[in-house]
C-alpha cells in the first residue's frame, strides 16, 4: 500500500482512479465489517450451555445483528451523503471494534445481545463503502471497481461462519470475536492512514435526509426497477440457504459440516462480481440484469426438475452444488449490475439510492426466509426450489419489461 497517498493529502474528488491497494483495502473493510453479522451463528450451541443470564435467548442475538443492520442501512447509510464518507467509516469501523470487544467479554447474554446489536448497527460501515468506491471509480470503470469490493463484501459473509467454527472449535468462541475486533482495528488504522476525504453532496438536515429518500424512490424509475427484481431474487436466494440445512437432514441424514460445506461451494459465486462489472463497463449493466436473474432461474428450475428424477446420493449432492454455484454466480451479477445502474443515477445521493435498494433486498430475503419454510413445511424441498424458480422468473420478467420512467433529479 505504499503508493497510496496518505489521507490529508488526498482528496476523492481529485482521485482519477484508486490504486489496487486501496481498492483492496475498501474490499477488505467491507468483508470484515459485514462479517460481524454472521460470527455468532456457528457459536449458539456452546453459547447456550456456557453463558448465565438468559440461555434460552442466546439464539436471539444473529436475529439483533440482521436487525440492528436494516435499521442501519435505513437510518445511517444515507449519512454519506451529508458527511464526508472518511470520518463515517472510521467512527462507524472504530464502533465495531468496541461492539466486538464487548460481545467476546460478555458476562452473560444480555452483553452478548447488547453487542450483537451495537455490532450489526455499525457493520454498516460496509454499507458506506461500496458508494465510497463508487465515487473513486472513474465511470467507465466503476462496474468493475464496484464488482472487485462486492468480491470483498460476498467473501466476508460466505467464509465468517466456517472461520468462526474453525477458530471456536480450536480456541474457544471468545477468541472468534477477540480475532475479528482484532483484524477489524486492522481496518480502522489502514483506512485513517490511506482513505481519501469525501466531500458531502447535500447539506439538508438529517430529518429532511431521509425524507428525501421517498422523493427518490418516487422519481427514479430505475431505482424501482432494480430494487424490486434484486429483492425478488433475494427471496429464492433465501429460501434457498435457510431451508438447506433441514433438507439435508430430512433426506441424506446429514450434518451442519455438509450444509457448511455447500457455503463453501456457494462462495465461488463471488467470481461473478467482478466478471458482471467489467461485463456492465463493456455492454452496458442492462444486459447483464437479464443474463444474471436468467442464469438464477435456469439454476433452480434444474434443482426443481431434478427432484423427480431417480439420482444417486452423489450425483443428487454434486447436482446441488453445481445449482447453488449457478444461483449465488447469476445473483452476484445482477446485484453488482443493478448496483452500477443506481449509482449512476444521481451522483450526489448514491448513499441514499444504495441504502433503499438494500432496504428492499433485506426484506426480500426476510420474505424468502419465512415464505421458504412454509413451502417446505407443506410441499417439501420441491415446494422450495419452486417457491426460487418463480421468483427468479419474476425477476427475470422485471429485467426484460422495458422501463417506460426517467431518472429526475431531486
């Protein structure tokens, strides 16, 4: 990282493109900061037996960390636009330090929950990044500079579970969230040293901030577009990776390793990020929307028909692995693609624009959760894979439907 200019000489505005190191450093900081969400989930069952104070809540704290990160994205994300994006990252990068600390000291789960949540409000900082990269990338190369972050984000939610299996197995569930505050202070001293400074685009008030953010969606046509076809694939997606687990066990007798190993399989899908980017610098972000939300559906519907079909317990296993592949691969494109058509909307409100598509793709996969279990519940993993293929054909159609409003200035 030595060729980066250290931040009180360099200023976003007067950056033409960011160097490797620094793209690296974004790509890092969103995967460490996102990760904080996921820590927990491998760890509930030692957490249930070894913490006082409430054990039976102990499964409550992922559900404050997805919580206490929809609130964040809702009412903190749009704060890039106000501030300079450097300080926001930093505070909100330094804050997660803390929350960290304060989850792997906790006492009891009362801590712990009050950490989880503290964590998933500033694990925010991820959402801060991708729009700052957005706005360091020149315009015909910010699909993929953008993509090359996502690679970033995507890596640190598909791999922080097996990491805090790993370590908890060898070195107890306190070192998981010791290790991450560690590597997360990493972060916070590269990005004080070598972030640029971001100018802030508006100077309305907080309240009148988010309130702008209604004049957004209602002017932006494309915003609409992209968040509701990015939300619906979220719904298959989700009900995909929450229902997994309990079909492997219903069907093969399987384990958590194998559901943990298919995360693994599922985190190829992240070559797809900087792929779709360069392939939206190159012919345009639309067509790699279609090509994306098609590949999702085709994914699934080979998952569905593969369900009546007489396979061997490999061949079904490995038809699984390529399908989860297949599916992660085409909702990593469209995302990196429909986050390039946002940010090129309107400059000066991008942490806006991002954090309503995100509000929408976290309700989508809230939905994908609860509407998975119940066609599992009456139509078994068939009901699933279904429930994904019509989803993604919805998403499909949303792509393919050519978009009659105009992006207006606000």
């Amino acid at each position: 990282m030595a060729n980066i200019q250290p931040s009180h000489t360099l200023h976003a505005s007067s950056v033409r493109e960011p160097s490797n190191a620094l793209v690296l450093l974004l790509a890092s900081g969103a995967g460490f900061s996102v990760a904080a969400l996921y820590y927990a989930q491998p760890l509930l069952g030692v957490l249930g037996t070894e913490m006082s104070g409430g054990a039976g809540l102990v499964g409550l704290a992922p559900m404050l960390a997805q919580t206490g990160y929809a609130l964040g994205i809702l009412l903190l994300a749009p704060l890039g636009d106000r501030y300079d994006r450097r300080r926001i990252i930093l505070t909100k990068a330094s804050l997660l330090v803390l929350a960290l600390l304060l989850c792997g000291l906790a006492p009891t789960v009362p801590w712990l929950l009050a950490g989880s949540l503290l964590a998933g409000l500033t694990a925010t900082a991820a959402q801060d990044i991708v729009p700052a990269v957005a706005v360091l990338a020149p315009p015909h190369r910010r699909g993929r500079l953008v993509g090359m972050v996502m690679t970033g984000l995507l890596l640190g939610i598909l791999l922080s579970r097996v990491a805090s299996g790993l370590i908890a197995e060898q070195y107890g569930w306190r070192a998981v969230f010791f290790l991450a505050a560690a590597a997360e202070a990493g972060i916070v001293l590269a990005s004080w040293i070598w972030l640029p400074r971001f100018k802030a685009t508006t100077s309305l008030p907080y309240g009148n901030l988010l309130r702008s953010m209604l004049h957004l969606w209602r002017a932006q046509a494309p915003l609409r577009r992209a968040t509701f076809a990015q939300a619906t694939l979220s719904i298959g997606f989700s009900a995909f990776w929450s229902t997994l687990a309990i079909m492997l066990h219903q069907q093969h007798h399987a384990g958590s390793a194998l559901a943990g190993a298919f995360g693994l399989a599922g985190a190829a899908g992240t070559l797809a990020a900087p792929l779709a980017g360069r392939l939206a610098d190159r012919h345009g972000a639309e067509i790699v929307t279609r090509l994306g939300a098609a590949l999702c559906a085709l994914s699934f519907a080979v998952l569905l028909g593969a369900q009546f079909i007489p396979l061997s317990l490999g061949a079904q296993l490995a038809l699984l692995a390529v399908g989860a592949v297949g599916f992660d691969f085409g909702i990593q494109a469209t995302l990196v693609a429909h986050q390039t058509i946002v940010y090129g909307l309107q400059p000066e409100a991008r942490s806006r624009l991002n954090a309503l598509m995100f509000t929408g793709i976290f309700i989508g996969m809230a939905l994908g959760t609860g509407l998975g279990s119940l066609a599992q519940s009456f139509a078994g993993w068939g009901g699933v894979m279904a429930l994904a293929s019509l989803a993604s054909l919805v998403a499909l159609a949303i792509r393919m439907a050519r978009g009659h409003g105009r992006p207006v200035a606000v």
